[in-house]
C-alpha cells in the first residue's frame, strides 16, 4: 500500500505561480513513477505530468514549458511547479503513483487539491 498526501493548491491570479507537493509513504519501493492528473467538474482527468523513477518526465503538450516537475528522493516527494498560470489551469489536482501488480498497473490516488486561477 501506498499513500499519497498533496499539499500546496489555493488560489492565484492569472500570470502567477503556484508549487504542489505530494508525499508517498508506505510501499514507495513499488513505484515507478509519480504524476499529476487534474479534473474539472464534469469533465475526464487529463494527465498533466509524471516523473519515473529513473528521472525521465513527461508533459502534457499544452503545458510544456509551464509547468516542471521534479523530485525529492530522499523525501519521496514530487513537485509540481506551475508558472504561468491561466484560469482554465483551474482544477483539482491528483497526485498519483504508478505501480505494477503483476503485469498490469495500479495507480494510487491522493485526495486531491483544489487549484483556482482568477484572471
């Protein structure tokens, strides 16, 4: 088992900057990576991001070179730097950890954090 505790959503205005954290605890040898979902009521999640253990990242195109994410190793903490902000970045935020069981993979979710950008 693996838990996940997001920390640093609220609220911005437009042109601002914001860093999400989140914090794995429990089986974090399991994982292969970290990432962020975000969803807008009504709407599917879209994926934001996500860093592998080995350190290789991916971005959702449309925030390529707004948002960076990062880790802390010893922490087992990602960061999600976003710079930049739009109000359509308004969103809850999910962190996530990959894991496999068995062949197939399993993603834990943390709880959520409520992102809201003002123009």
């Amino acid at each position: 088992q693996v838990e996940l505790v997001e920390s640093g959503g609220g609220s911005v205005q437009a042109g601002g900057s914001m860093r999400l954290s989140c914090t794995a605890s429990g089986n974090t040898a399991s994982l292969k990576a970290l990432g962020w979902y975000r969803q807008v009521p009504g709407n599917s999640g879209d994926l934001v991001a996500y860093i592998t253990t080995g350190g290789s990242t991916y971005y959702a195109d449309s925030l390529k070179g707004r948002f960076t994410i990062s880790r802390d190793t010893a922490k087992n903490t990602t960061y999600l730097q976003m710079n930049g902000l739009k109000p359509e970045d308004t969103a809850v935020y999910y962190c996530y950890g990959l894991t496999l069981l068995g062949l197939k993979e399993y993603r834990y979710w943390g709880q959520g954090t409520q992102v809201t950008v003002s123009s």
